[in-house]
C-alpha cells in the first residue's frame, strides 16, 4: 500500500466515513475531525510509518509540519520518511 493510499485510510477512520470521501483537498476540519482526532490521527500516522510527525497537540498552530490538506500530509509524510532513511 503506498503512503497517500494509508494516509486516506487513517484520516477516512478517524472521520468515520469511506475512504472514496476523502481526496487530495480534503481538509481534516473539513472532514469533521476535531482536535482530539487530529492527535489520534498524527498518532497512527507515526505508528504506521515508523516517523516521528513535528507536532506538538498543546500547540498546533505552531507545528512545522503542514496539516491544511490530505495532499499536504502526505507531502509531510514522504519528506519525513526520506529523511530518516
């Protein structure tokens, strides 16, 4: 499975909707997922690839690591895991 294919399988389980629901534009807001499944999320990204996601859940706004969109996360994701390699 490749890593835009887990991330929308992630993201589709924490909004508790079909992965068809989920596209590159999609927005974690804008799926309904609140603050508390944007740390379960971030948790189960980490997890599933074995990175460390620079996110801090006290301050989200100030986080490094770009959460505006599906296509953005798995941008994220894939710079994460080149630099750990």
């Amino acid at each position: 499975m490749d890593i835009r294919s887990k991330v929308i399988e992630i993201i589709a389980d924490q909004a508790i909707i079909e992965t068809s629901d989920v596209s590159d534009e999609s927005t974690l807001e804008g799926l309904g997922i609140d603050s508390l499944g944007l740390v379960e999320s971030i948790f189960a990204i980490e997890e599933a690839f074995d990175i460390q996601v620079p996110f801090n859940a006290n301050q989200p706004n100030e986080s490094s690591f770009d959460l505006s969109s599906v296509a953005t996360i798995v941008q994220g994701i894939e710079k994460l895991i080149q630099e750990q390699s």
